[in-house]
C-alpha cells in the first residue's frame, strides 16, 4: 500500500514540478492585482481567473499525457481537460490530473493495434484521425461524465473538511501528514490532496491554510535545531548544513533521515505540525498556492498582501515546539547509528559488466534532493579522480541501462527492481561524505571509467554527416536494411535490437514509397528501443530491388521517438515532391546538399 502511495505521490509530482514557475506566475498576479493585492488593478485582474480555471489545469494535463505518450498524449490530454474546465465551478487540477496520464495511456494502446493494420503511407492520416477521434471523445466524456463526477467528489469532500475546519480539528491533520513526510509520501499527501483542496479555497477566498499543512517548514527546522542542540556525534555537525538546505533551499527531505534516525522524534513532528496548524487557523493564516519547493522564501513569495504575521507566527511557534521537545528526547541519548553497508561490501550481490559511463543520483521527484546530491557527489568524485557524469533523476524515471545508481534506503527495493543489474548505492543522508568517498575508491579499484562522448542533440543532429553515406555498391534488400540500421545503431540513435525490428517492418510491409526511395524503419514492438530520434542517408546509384520491380537509389533509414516518425516519414514525403530535387538526391555527390536538405530545423519541425 505505502508503495502504490509513493508511486502516486511520484505521478503527481511529475506532472506538478515542471509546471511549478507557471503557478508562481499565477500567484504573482494574483498576490499584485486583486483587489486585496498590492497593486490592485480590475483590467490585469482579468488574467486571474482564465489562468487557474485553463491555463494551469491545462499545463498539468499536457505534461500527464506527455509522460505517457510524448507530445501527441499530451496534446490528447489537453482537449479532453476542456470537457471538464467547460462550465465548472471549481479549478480541474485533480480532472487534469487524470485525465493526462489517462489520455496518454489510452492513446499509446490504440497506436499498438493501427500500426500493425495500417497499410505504409497512411500512417500520418490514419494518427491524425486516430487522436484527433480520441480527443473529441475524452472530451465529451470529461464534459458529460468525469466532470460532474469529480465536482460531486469535491463537493463532498470539502464538506467533509469544512466540519473539521469549523469545529478547529484541522490541526488533528498533523497526525498523518507529519508521518506521512517523513515516510516519503509528502508528494502524493501535497499534491494529490492539500493543493486541490486549497485552489478551491482560493477561489473562493484568495487564500488557503491548505498549502501551510505540509509545506510548513517549521517541524523540520526544530528536530534539526534539537539534534543541534542535544544532539551528538555526526548528526551534530551536520546539522547546522542540514538546516540552511531545509529552511532556506526547501529541500524537506533532508531532515527526514533524521527522524528515521530516532524514531521518537515522530512525535515532536507531530507536536510542531499541530501547534503549526493551529495558529494557521486561528490567526487566519494562508498561501495563494503550494511553495514548492517549501522554502521561507517561496513561502512568502506565496503570502498575500498584509498576512506575513499569522504565517510567519505559526512556522516560528511550530520550531520552537519540535525544537523543545525534540531537545528533550534527545538529551542524554547516545546514538547507535545503524550503519549501512560499505560500498565495497555490496559487490558481493553485483551482477553488472564492473564498467561505468555515467551514475544516476535518484530521489522521490528527481529534482530537490536528488540535484544537490549529484552535484555534491560529482565534486567528490571529481576530486579522487573519477570523471564520470552524475544525473539527477526521479527513482521512476531510472533508465533500465544504469549501471550505478545511488538513492535513498527507502528507495533500493525499487531501484532494484528498474535496474536490478546495477550496483545500487544506499544512503540515508546526501550530505553524508562518508558514502560518497566509499563510492569513489570502489569505482577506481574495481571500474572500468567508459568514456561517452554525447554528440548535440540539436535538430541539426538528427542527421549526422558521418551517415550520409554516397555512391554505396548495390546490395539486397536484407543488406541495405541491416546496413541503414547499423548506423543507426553504431551512431546511438537506437538499441541494437530495433534492427531487428526493421526487418520484421519490411515481411510486413513494404517502405518503398516510390520515384527510387525506400525509407526502412523499426515497427512499434521495438519503439521502446529507441534511444534518439535520427536517420540515415544511403545513396546506391545502381539500385536495391524492394520486391515487386521497386528499386531504391535511395535508403533512408529511421527511428523516431514516440510519434516523431511520423513527422520524420511526412516531411521526407514533402520534401522529394519536386521532381528536382528528387534528381539531385539520386544523383549527388556533394553530401553537404543532403545534409543542408534533411538537416534543418523546419525539416522536423523543431
């Protein structure tokens, strides 16, 4: 059950984080021309609402589909979130969010079954009409159904929460929202519950005590004030780091090794989460949106005009009451730090090829703690000498390839699951050097360093000059097809297996598409195997037989990420049309014209 939690919290990050500066935007408005605001103007006022009942919820379901099915599930995503924002009363982010992973999801099966029955050349038309004809029902569904449902729900249930509210029991929340941060779930519990309950409020209202209930960085910054204080050992030299990342950086997650460390210190969370709360509601406190990340300085950024002492009021009593009583549980005790095992010791259970291009840093969302551990770990490995490049990814957004991935303990079981061939490097604390050196040494006495040299993916690179190959000898059709695929291959565009797939394109259907072009490429069972969108360019003056009389000069071999291909097959389509430049391509020797011809950004349209 917690699992399937994380992995919702996880969902919902995704689709809220990169949308984050769009929300800040809309709270700045807001916060500066409503009628309360700082500046308060009725004509710039207009921008609010269209902005929270469309744009938002539309940002969100865009980057749902989008997760799923690249951009055509996003755009899928978005006409059906119009049928739920159509004539709604309430701002649609909990619709939004399923409707985006819905849309993308149901998109990407209906492609399985058209790609096999479509015959070549009316792929594009048969997409087109395909999303188009699922986006006009979803969102007439949305509009007729799902809508009216979700409002029923949230209707309900802020019910519900306005008899906690009016009997002051909000502060009772604490009990499971303080746990539930520590526990890793602060993303499905913020995101998944608070925000869409506080959007509605700040309909309403202008502001929410919603977006304080978990966001308050008050808990955190009293237990690591405490271990501060009473604390001894390790724990208490690291501290004082621990809190400038916490209260100033809003990176919560760093204090919750802290608390895992001794679990009695739950209950001084709990304590400061509902003394918090409590002054939020008496005093009236609340935010125009969600601070994320929870830094006091998005928090105020996220305080509307004339309300910064009921906020500020209740983070300072909610330190001080973590702080007080997490300093009593702590004083006198010695710590007993469970250590985890050395990194060296983990080769034991390692299953990998012992070589590494890259390590992958892998927290809840892939963008708090997980980019200030890669950047703290890649100065420490640059610093004994290891140059490898470490990336900042969410634990389910692990590449199945990695060869070292470096996570939470709480995360290794799923790690391992997603990688099960990689070493998998646990911690507790990403300020925790100790680890990080152990990685280092293990790396240098027992790793091969791969070095990878990443050409630009720029759209110019989506054809290289090295591909372009002129004046090749006439082969057979198997041979032009395995030819154009390795190049594909050796140049990193795709896995060696999508040349397979290539191949069982061709028994199926030919991609000869005429006046001497064939433009081979893998079918959907191998789309998985593509790592970037590319092709490649085969001249062969004397022809390759395609069956059926159709002879190829010119073999263009593809691989197109999501529904790239289809723009990829289209533009190629358009671009021979002229019969001149059809000649010129059969027959140059100049490779800068190819390259000038299907390199340029309009050509994929980038």
């Amino acid at each position: 059950m917690r699992d399937k939690l994380q992995h919702f919290g996880r969902l919902m990050s995704r689709m809220v984080m990169p949308n984050i500066s769009a929300f800040i935007a809309w709270g700045v408005i807001t916060a500066l021309f409503t009628e309360n605001g700082w500046f308060p103007n009725e004509s710039l006022s207009h921008l609010i609402e269209p902005l929270i009942f469309y744009g938002l919820p539309m940002l969100i379901a865009y980057t749902g589909g989008r997760l799923v099915e690249e951009k055509r599930g996003g755009v899928v995503a978005v006409v059906a979130t119009i049928g739920l924002t159509v004539g709604s009363q309430i701002p649609m982010f909990i619709g939004a969010m399923i409707m985006g992973p819905l849309s993308g999801w149901l998109l990407k099966r209906l492609e399985q079954f058209w790609v096999k029955h479509t015959p070549l050349g009316f792929e594009m038309l048969v997409s087109n009409f395909i999303c188009g004809l699922l986006a006009a029902g979803l969102s007439i569904l949305s509009y007729l159904i799902i809508g009216p449902m979700i409002i029923t729900l949230m209707g309900v249930l802020r019910d519900a929460v306005q008899v906690v509210v009016s009997r002051n029991l909000l502060f009772l929340s604490a009990l499971f929202i303080e746990p539930g941060k520590i526990l890793f779930l602060n993303n499905a519990i913020n995101h998944g519950i608070l925000s869409p309950l506080g959007l509605q409020d700040v309909v309403r209202e202008g502001r929410s005590v919603f977006f304080l209930l978990e966001t308050n960085p008050g808990p955190g910054l009293g237990i690591l004030a405490a271990y501060w204080f009473a604390g001894s050992g390790t724990v208490k030299k690291t501290a004082p780091g621990a809190i400038v990342i916490h209260f100033f950086g809003g990176i919560h997650e760093i204090y919750f090794p802290y608390v895992l460390m001794c679990p009695s210190l739950f209950f001084a969370a709990i304590l400061g989460g509902m003394s918090g709360i409590l002054v939020f509601q008496l005093t009236g406190a609340g935010l125009i949106f969600t601070p994320s990340p929870g830094s006091i300085f998005t928090i105020l950024t996220m305080t509307p005009k004339g309300a910064y002492l009921p906020v500020l009021s209740g983070i300072a009593i909610s330190t001080a009451v973590s702080f007080v009583s997490g300093s009593l549980i702590l004083h006198n005790k010695v710590f007993e730090e469970a250590s985890l095992p050395e990194v060296e010791s983990l080769l034991t259970h390692y299953t990998g090829g012992y070589h590494v291009s890259k390590i992958y840093f892998a927290c809840d969302a892939g963008m708090g703690s997980s980019a200030m551990g890669a950047s703290m770990l890649s100065k420490i490995l640059e610093k004994n000498g290891v140059s490898i490049p470490v990336e900042n990814v969410s634990i389910d957004g692990l590449p199945a390839s990695a060869e070292v991935v470096v996570t939470y303990e709480e995360f290794i079981p799923i790690a391992k699951k997603r990688t099960p061939e990689a070493l998998h490097v646990a911690i507790r604390d990403f300020l925790d050097r100790t680890i990080y050196e152990q990685l280092a040494e293990t790396l240098i006495a027992h790793f091969e360093m791969v070095e990878v040299k990443m050409e630009k993916k720029k759209p110019n690179e989506i054809l290289m000059r090295k591909n372009i190959v002129l004046g090749h000898p006439s082969v057979s059709m198997d041979e032009a097809i395995e030819f154009a695929g390795r190049l594909l291959y050796e140049s990193g565009y795709v896995e060696e297996p999508y040349i397979a797939g290539m191949h069982q394109r061709e028994e199926k259907f030919s991609t000869y598409i005429g006046s001497g072009v064939a433009i081979p490429h893998g079918e959907n069972e191998v789309k998985d195997k593509i790592l970037e969108s590319g092709i490649v360019v085969v001249q062969y003056p004397d022809g390759v037989d395609f069956g059926g009389g159709n002879i190829a000069k010119i073999v263009i071999g593809i691989a197109g990420k999501g529904n790239e291909h289809l723009q990829i097959l289209a533009n190629i389509a358009e671009s021979i049309e002229e019969e001149s430049i059809l000649n010129q391509l059969l027959t140059t020797k100049d490779p800068e014209y190819i390259y000038n011809l299907f390199s340029s950004e309009e050509m994929f349209g980038e």
